[in-house]
C-alpha cells in the first residue's frame, strides 16, 4: 500500500518536474543531456572583406566605391527545421548591429537532441508583431528601427556614402520596410547541425554586396536612396527580398 | 517503518507541493502588469458604444493617472518646454486654439492642423493619415517630429529613468526596473482613452432632456438627406460621428499631401485622409488636415460646392449636384452641428493637469 502511495508521488514528483518544459526530447537518453544550447552567429562582412565603418574602401559589383556607416538588420523566428519537417521555433527578436559583435549571436536555449537539416529565420518582422511600437527587448523604439509616421520596424538598414560617376561623395540610404519586405530566408545544412548534449555553435556570414547584385547589379549612380516609401520603390524591394537568400552562407557548425 | 513510511510520504508530498507553486512561474516581463492596481472603470455615456481595451494594455487608475501627468508634462520635448497639452488643450476639445500649424519647439510649423482627441478609443488608427497603427504606437510621433516636440526617446528614457519621481511611478504600474519606451506609450494611450465626450446637447437631446430649435432640427433633416447635406453617409450619424474611413473629398485637383497614399504606398490612396469625428467640431476650426478652412460655413460650401474633381475622388461627392444647399440650409447645418458641443467635456477637471 505503502510502496503504491510512494511510487504515485514519485511519479507526481517527475511530471512536477517535466511539466513545464517547453520542448520535449524525443529519446530520453541516460548519460548526457536531453538538449544542448546553440548560438547562431553572424559574421558581417563585403566579399570576404571585415566590416570597418566610414572607410571608403568597398566596391559593389557594380564597381561603385563605398562605406559603411551603419548597417543594422532583424533576424527573427529561427526555425532549426528536421529533415522530418518538424522543428524547433526559437521565438526570437533580433536585431543585428554590424556594429556591436555583442548583438551578432543568438541564443538558441536548450534545444532538443537531434539532427537538424535546415536553418529558417525571417528579415524582418511578421504582420502581427510589425504594427505597435509598444513593444521591449530590440523591439525597443529607442533603438531607431521604428518609423513613428506609418508604424512599423525598418527590417534592414545601410547607410553609407559611395563615388558618383563624377567622383563625388554622395550619401547612401538603404531602409527595407513595410510588409512587403518581409523575408524568409532558408538555409539547408549540407552538413547537418547534430545536437547531442553538447553545445553547438552556427556560424553565418552575411556578405553585404550580395545585396547589390540580384538579379542585376545594383548601381548606386542609380539606386542610393531606397527608403520603401514608395511604389516606385517596389523592384528594388522585390530584387533585395531574394538577394537575401544569396547574402547569407553558411560558414560552418562548431 | 510505519513512521518511516509516513514521513517520507510526508517529505515528498511537501516537496511536489513546492514543484507545483514554483515550477511553473515565469519570470515577469517588464510590461505586465503588477498585481494590486486598481482597474479603471471606463465611464460610457448612454448613446456611445462599449470600447474596446486593447489585452495588452488594460486601463489602471495608476497607468491612467500616470499617463495624464507625462500627457502635460514638458519633459518629453527636446528643450522641455513643450507637453502634448501643449497643442492639445481641453478648451478646444484638445486641439490646439485657433491656429491652423502647430509650432514646434525649434520654431517650426507643421502642415497638419492638430487633431482633437476626443472618444479616441472608438478609433483603430491615428493621424489624419492613419499612420499610426494604434493609440500606443501614437505616443512616440509628436515626441520625436522635428517640427514639433523634436525628441529623441534615449533622451526620454534617461531623463525619466533619472527623475526623482518617475521610476517609482512606472514601476508601480508596469513593473520592471527601468522605464521602458512602451511604458510611456501604454500609460498615454491609457489616459487618452479616458478621454471620452458625450455630453453635448444632441446626446441629451437624445436622453429626453433637451430639446432642438426648429432650426437645429432642420439642420439635422439636411445633415441626413443624400439630396442636400449628405453628411451621414461619412460622419455617420450618433454616437462617433464618423466612420473613420479614409476619402479624398476634393480638396485640391492635384493633392499637395498625398496623405494615406504616404501610408499605403498605393496611389489610389493618394489624397485621402482619416474623416474626423464632428463630436465637438465648432471648438475645432480651422478645418481639414491642413486647417486651411477658418469656419464651418466654409467647410459646407466645399462640399456644397467647392470640391474639385480630381483622381481618387470620393464616389458620393462625384455623384453629387454641386449648389443643392443653399444659405439658409448652411446655416441650418452650422446650427445641429454647434449641438455637438460638450461642454461637460471641455471643463471636466479630471482632465486638467
């Protein structure tokens, strides 16, 4: 009687202890962990070349000469996606400054042991989470990326000077916005990412010239000041919205 | 072994106890609210609508409290000497005088008269063009236009996170340990939505207690008929007095401020602005997004016969005869729409600073 009363509690005692985790394992394993924590980090950079700001010292393809002064970007709603087609959804927010490496991780928490073929994020923010500003964490309007005169998150910046044709220094305004510029990006792992009880670590590269070449390059005599505020902006939203999947390769799992 | 047994299941009955209460218990994000503030009880007057509270901001005697004291409070402009009451003053339904561009705090004016705040909780979007996708997301606007309170909102923040004051008060109503820019949104927004009229002569005369002049009941019969005023099929009639639809009514042939077309990025948008509640409207001249008409008897002769025939006109003017009002029908109309007036509304002290 007695041993049936202690092995009910104790079972109360696991499913107390169980309840609350958001992701289950699939297979209980004894000796190591049920998860492992994975970073994904994004390595800003201009056809292998480090990101230094205001130095007039990269060529687009198009072979403008230009700079960089600020170069921001939301990465939000990672998927680590199972060849099964399941996943697990990180729920994530973030904004990407090329400028402060701190902000160049994200955090995956206790993810589920398991072999993952395919890495899906977002540029940008969904429709639902894209029209308050009463939002926090780097959703923050104090952190400049909302416009506070049609509401909604700027989902990429770069802003910069280049050479004009005559040799001139002129400003470069690059605002990728509203929700037509919403973009998935999808990235198969040719070498999947095999959780197993040990931390992982993804390594991206985003290669901004990338961004200038889709489908044709990207003139800055032409295109220097795409601020989504138009229709007339629309190609060069349509062009940017798939130039995206070829700016981010996957550099290697750790 | 009896009391062996009993004190084991004792320790682990206690110890499931505890996994319960504490196992699940998120740890608080700074915008939710903190327990032991007192609900604030919207007052809707017979003849207005429920309103609907947004779940993510519920109304606090605290946060609205809050909310009223940042609404006059020059600390969110650049220099500190300018509030939002500023140009949105109670006497004038909260719009700013009789001025048709608000001057900023560097001197500059705008090119949008300043909008009433008035029932603003029956309404999704805000700015005359809509831009604002919600009364929260309002807030942040005027604080950071150049042309008006130029701002920035780090400098909000470290100024109210510095103040002796203000810490405490936001932490009382949101929690968190540091004031957050949603923060002063959500405590605005929620003093704005207790800003609600409906008190004038046409909602008594509603209620049985007042009744019309004869004129003012003419007035009314024009407002309605699709042949003369045709006012209702936009500032529809009762309660809000506006269908908050966007509609290009002529103004210009060729639209200086494209207005919604800026929001949608839709060309067939071009021209088109929010049309205004007319709950207090003779407090609220000058008149139209850009107050270029200085009385009512202006605004009726545009629609009576001013309007222009340009691209993306609204399909009731385009239909409409021009001239079908004559003088004494204006002053008719003018007459039912000074009905509109709530002067309970514009002395009410729990909207004065």
């Amino acid at each position: 009687m007695n041993f049936i009363k202690i092995t009910c509690l104790a079972f109360i005692a696991f499913v107390s202890l169980t309840a609350c985790k958001k992701k289950t394992t699939e297979e209980p394993a004894k000796a190591i962990p049920s998860t492992a924590n994975v970073d994904l980090l994004f390595s800003n950079e201009v056809d292998g070349q480090p990101i230094e700001f205001g130095k007039m010292q990269y060529t687009n393809a198009a072979g403008n000469m230009y700079q960089i002064d600020l170069l921001k970007y939301y990465v939000t709603n990672v998927k680590l996606v199972r060849a099964d087609s399941t996943f697990v959804s990180l729920e994530n927010y973030d904004l990407i400054n090329a400028a402060d490496l701190s902000t160049c991780v994200i955090n995956g928490l206790n993810i589920p042991n398991g072999t993952y073929t395919k890495i899906v994020f977002n540029i940008g923010l969904p429709q639902d989470r894209n029209h308050t500003g009463a939002q926090d964490g780097d959703l923050e309007p104090a952190k400049g990326m909302i416009w506070d005169w049609n509401t909604g998150y700027v989902f990429f910046k770069h802003e910069g000077k280049f050479k004009n044709s005559t040799n001139q220094t002129k400003s470069l305004v690059f605002h990728f916005a509203t929700d037509r510029a919403f973009t998935i990006v999808e990235m198969p792992l040719t070498a999947p990412l095999v959780v197993n009880g040990v931390d992982k670590k993804v390594l991206f590269k985003f290669n901004l010239n990338k961004l200038y070449t889709t489908p044709t390059n990207v003139d800055f005599n032409v295109d220097y000041n795409r601020q989504s505020s138009s229709n007339q902006d629309f190609p060069w939203m349509d062009n940017l919205k798939l130039s995206f999947y070829d700016a981010f390769i996957l550099d290697r799992i750790e | 072994m009896n009391k062996l047994n009993k004190l084991i299941i004792a320790s682990l009955a206690g110890f499931c106890f505890i996994l319960f209460i504490v196992g699940c218990k998120k740890s608080q994000s700074p915008d939710e609210q903190v327990a032991g503030l007192t609900p604030y009880v919207l007052q809707i007057p017979n003849g207005l609508p429920p309103m609907d509270i947004p779940a993510s901001n519920p109304m606090t005697e605290e946060g609205v409290a809050l909310g009223k004291q940042l609404f006059f409070d020059p600390i969110l402009s650049g220099d500190n000497t300018m509030s939002c009451a500023s140009c949105h003053k109670q006497s004038f339904s909260f719009s700013d005088s009789s001025v048709q561009f608000s001057t900023g705090i560097d001197k500059l004016i705008g090119t949008r008269n300043a909008m009433p705040l008035v029932n603003l909780g029956y309404q999704k979007q805000f700015f005359w063009d809509g831009g604002a996708a919600d009364l929260e997301s309002q807030v942040i606007g005027p604080i950071q236009n150049p042309v008006e309170m130029h701002e920035d909102l780090n400098n909000v923040l470290a100024e109210l996170n510095a103040h002796p004051t203000y810490p405490a008060l936001f932490k009382r109503v949101f929690g968190g340990d540091k004031i957050g820019t949603a923060m002063i949104m959500k405590a605005i927004a929620q003093f704005e939505r207790t800003l609600i009229s409906g008190n004038s002569k046409y909602d008594q005369v509603k209620a049985g207690t007042a009744s019309f002049t004869p004129q003012e009941l003419r007035g009314l019969s024009w407002y309605t008929d699709m042949k003369k005023g045709d006012c209702a099929h936009c500032h529809v009639i009762g309660s809000t007095f506006s269908d908050f639809e966007y509609r290009n009514t002529g103004l210009d042939s060729i639209p200086v401020d494209i207005g919604r077309g800026r929001i949608t990025l839709n060309p067939t948008d071009d021209g088109k602005f929010k049309t205004p509640s007319l709950r207090n409207i003779a407090l609220t001249g000058p008149y139209m997004h850009d107050g270029r008409f200085k009385t009512l008897e202006e605004c009726i002769q545009h629609y009576n016969i001013g309007f222009k025939y340009t691209a993306n006109l609204d399909p009731n003017l385009d239909n409409i005869k021009k001239g079908r009002l004559n003088p004494a029908d204006v002053q008719d109309i003018i007459a039912f729409l000074n009905t509109l007036t709530d002067t309970e509304f514009i002395t009410n002290p729990k909207f004065k600073k």
